[in-house]
C-alpha cells in the first residue's frame, strides 16, 4: 500500500480523496487494501464522509530515481541531514 500511494501525490477536494495510478495492475492491488485504509482515516479524523477513488493513467510518468545522484538528491530531500553525514565520513557518490 505504501508504495502505491508513493507513486503519485494524492489530490484532496473536500473529503474526497483521488489518486492517480500508472496501470490496471496497481489499481486492483490499490482496491483489494482500499477498505483498511478507509477505515483507518475515518476512525483516526472521526469522519466518515471521505471517500477514496482511484483513476488509471497510463500515460503518467512514474517518479522514479534513475541513478545515484538522482536518488541522493531525493533522500537529501527527505532528510537534509544526510549532507552532514556525507561530509563528516568524507563519503563521494563516484566511489
């Protein structure tokens, strides 16, 4: 389910929830846990109004880290202090 929902950014209107998948394959992974994690929000915000809805787009491009910088870059992103862990052991991404 993470990594699912890591694919694409969810857009939020109102209660309703969608989120945009790149193939048929992940939308029906995406249903078969989908009614977990409904009823997770809805107990944890004490609203059972939101709904979730999943749209396959196959043209939409994954987000994915390409090479070593790329993926730095991003875990850099995440946790800025990985620069200070970089620089104190003298670490290089060419090694």
């Amino acid at each position: 389910m993470e990594s699912l929902l890591l694919i694409n950014d969810p857009k939020l209107n109102g209660t309703h929830v969608t989120i945009e998948l790149p193939n048929e394959g992940s939308k029906l992974d995406f249903e078969s846990e989908k009614i977990g994690l409904l009823g997770h929000l809805r107990g944890h915000l004490h609203n059972h109004d939101i709904t979730v809805d999943v749209i396959v787009n196959e043209k939409m491009e994954n987000k994915r880290s390409l090479n070593d910088q790329d993926r730095y870059n991003r875990l850099l992103e995440i946790n800025p202090n990985i620069e200070l862990l970089r620089n104190t052991f003298g670490l290089d991404l060419d090694a």
